[in-house]
C-alpha cells in the first residue's frame, strides 16, 4: 500500500491558535498531529508515504528526518513550489508513487477508516475513486454525499445544515492509471475537477464507515483534539478509549483482546487461564458511570469445538462479572455466539447477536452506541449494525 498524505495547505484559518507551522505539524497533546496519521498508517501495509509539502514545509521535512527511522514505511517528498490546489498537490505526489494505485489522506483531519477494505471496494467495484464516508448529524460546516443502495456515489450537496448525512472523510483511494487528472493542468481543485464530473459519470463508489473522525482545520475542531488526544493515540487503551468515548451512552466489548487478553490457537477455559488486561477493571469502573448500557458481544467457538462445554463457559462468565462487579464496575448482558459456521447469523462479523441485544433493549439508540473491539471482524460487525467502533491497540 502506498500512501499520499496532503501536508501543503496554508492553514490561513488556524494560524491564530498555531502560527509559525503548516496544519500537519500543530501540536496535539506534545505531538505533532502527523504523528498521529503515521502512527494510523502502521496498522496497514504501508510500505511508501509521500507527503505532499508546500507551505512551511521545512519543519515537515526535518521532523521526518529526524523520525523516519522508526517507521516500517519510507517517505518521499512532493514538493509544491507554489500551492497546486488538492487536485495538484494530489498529481504531483502520485508521480513519485510506484504502483498503479494510491490512498489519499488529508494532512489535517484524522478518519479512522478501514484503508483495505476501501482499496478493495475500489478493486471489486471496477471505478478508478472510493470514497471513505461518515455519517455526521446536526452539521453544516460540510456538504454531503449521496451514495446509492448499490454503493455509487451519485451526488454532491453544497454546504448547508443538515439535521444527518454522509460526508466525505477525507480518505480516497485511486487507480492511478485511470487519467484521472489528464488535461487539468498543475492547479486545480480535486473536489470540482475530479470528483464532481467523474460522479457525473459514475466513476466513484464510496462505503460509510464508523471510525473516529475529526477535522483540526478551525481553532474550536484543533481545541477538541488537545482536549480528547486518546481517541487519535496509539496504542489505545481500553480506559483511553472509555475516558475520551462522552457523546456515547451504550457501550459494546468484545471479550478476548479487549477484556481479557487473548490466547492465539486457544481458548480461555476457566478462571485460571483468564489474564486480565492491564487498567481494564478501572476502565469498567469509569464506564458503569458514564454508560447507560454495557454488553459483551463475543464468538466463543471454543464450545462449538468440543473444547469446552457451554457450562464452563457459563460458569467463567459467572466468575468473571463477579470480579468486574467486586472491582465497582457492571457488565449489564452477555451476548455469545459458539457457532462454528462463518456464516451463522451469530457469529461476528454477522449482526444476529445485535439484533438480539436492540429486541431485548429497544431503547437503545445506534448513533449513540460504540462497539469496542480488537480485530477485523469486530470493525466489520460495527459497519454493519452501522454503530462506532473504536479498536484496542495495547502496547
């Protein structure tokens, strides 16, 4: 995978709370916002990052020398000898890339999105542009995006309020090999010159995802990120996570990896092979009062394998709420699905277990509900009940 981060913007609007410094490199909680980005960029297979620098980009260029070495990827440097527009810095910095295709990030905003399975919807899909989307409400800093039951990109809506919507989040992936960017020159805007006639003519498809998302190009969105640095850290712990999670009032965990810590090729089968993750009994302490409803949501194949009965199961479940409740803290329902099939309805990343939990408890409300979990399958469970989601990343 390869990578082009857009770090050349002039950062006119938040040059009055961060001056001397282009936006990728404004301080979040002693760490330069890029940090973050790249820090991201290490849960995929990135191999090449080219940033795309123009404004102030010296201090980019020396903080990356200065980092470089700590990455698994290596960097080159697109160089905007005056601004190009995202449409020109996105060219130019695709002519150091080496394969046929590209992720785009922009150097300011932080999307928590899934980078393989949008390159793939871009792949299976045939289009040369998929969009990463999320879902906003009560917003009218952004225009939206229609998208299509089939996942076409159909239409752009200027900026507006709008009471709930897609938005683009910022994050592309792109067939360079398309001539996406044939005849328009050095200068030029992506958003009017690539993404709205290649909509027109049905190049793009696009998929909503639920990740953390947030934008530092205004000084209150720039204050939000010091104040709430855990949900833009790595690693990420399960108390991070819980401290920083304050517009949720439901609360989803897995078990093995964000709860307990987990047995690769094996399956925990009583008290005694339970570890504990480091902070976890705190972080439920912190969440029994901050979260109207906490559910663990978990497969549990080992019953289906023969290699435990669903009485011990029960029991390691009995001891465990024990422990999380002796510790201040409450688990309020136990979703478990013990299914061998990839296909049984109950089995992440299928969504039976959470259909289960919305007819036991209709209150619950999926915009206000954020799932906690450590894997692929976890993520993708989360974007089909269409609820956030938020990955456990110990050191």
């Amino acid at each position: 995978m390869e990578v082009i981060i857009l770090a050349g913007g002039l950062g006119t609007r938040l040059r009055s709370v961060v001056s001397g410094l282009p936006k990728c490199m404004a301080p979040v909680d002693g760490k330069p916002f890029l940090w973050y980005l790249l820090e991201y960029l290490r849960l995929f297979s990135v191999t090449h990052v080219v940033l795309s620098v123009g404004y102030l980009r010296e201090a980019v260029q020396d903080w990356v020398e200065q980092h470089k070495e700590e990455y698994p990827f290596r960097f080159s440097f697109a160089v905007e000898e005056e601004p190009l527009g995202t449409g020109g810095g996105i060219a130019l910095a695709s002519s150091l890339v080496h394969g046929p295709e590209a992720v785009v990030l922009n150097g300011d905003t932080f999307f928590d999105a899934d980078l393989d399975e949008l390159l793939e919807l871009r792949r299976s899909s045939g289009r040369p542009i998929a969009l990463a989307l999320k879902k906003m409400r009560s917003f009218d800093r952004y225009g939206t995006v229609e998208l299509s039951s089939e996942g076409l990109v159909t239409g752009f809506r200027e900026k507006q309020y709008c009471p709930e919507g897609l938005i683009n989040g910022g994050v592309y992936a792109l067939n360079l090999g398309a001539g996406l960017f044939d005849g328009l020159g050095g200068k030029f805007s992506f958003e009017n010159d690539v993404l709205e006639p290649c909509c027109r003519m049905e190049k793009i498809c696009g998929v909503e995802q639920s990740g953390f998302f947030l934008d530092i190009g205004i000084p209150a969105d720039y204050a939000l990120a010091g104040e709430r640095p855990q949900l833009l850290h790595h690693p990420r712990s399960l108390q991070e996570i819980v401290q920083a999670a304050g517009e949720f009032d439901t609360l989803l965990l897995d078990r093995d990896g964000v709860i307990n810590r987990l047995h690769p090729d094996d399956y925990i089968k009583n008290p005694d092979e339970f570890e504990w993750l480091p902070g976890v009994k705190e972080a439920l302490r912190e969440a029994a009062l901050k979260f109207r409803g906490i559910y663990i949501v978990s497969n549990q194949r080992g019953v289906g394998k023969g290699i435990m009965s669903r009485a011990a199961l029960d029991s390691l479940h009995s001891w465990m709420l024990q422990e999380i409740a002796a510790a201040g803290g409450r688990i309020d329902g136990l979703y478990i699905c013990t299914a061998l099939s990839e296909d049984d309805p109950y089995r992440k990343p299928q969504t039976g277990m959470f259909e289960d939990l919305m007819r036991d408890h209709p209150e619950i409300d999926p915009d206000t509900t954020l799932m906690i979990g450590d894997s692929p399958s976890d993520r993708l469970f989360a974007r089909r009940c269409r609820i956030s989601y938020c990955m456990v990343r110990e050191a």
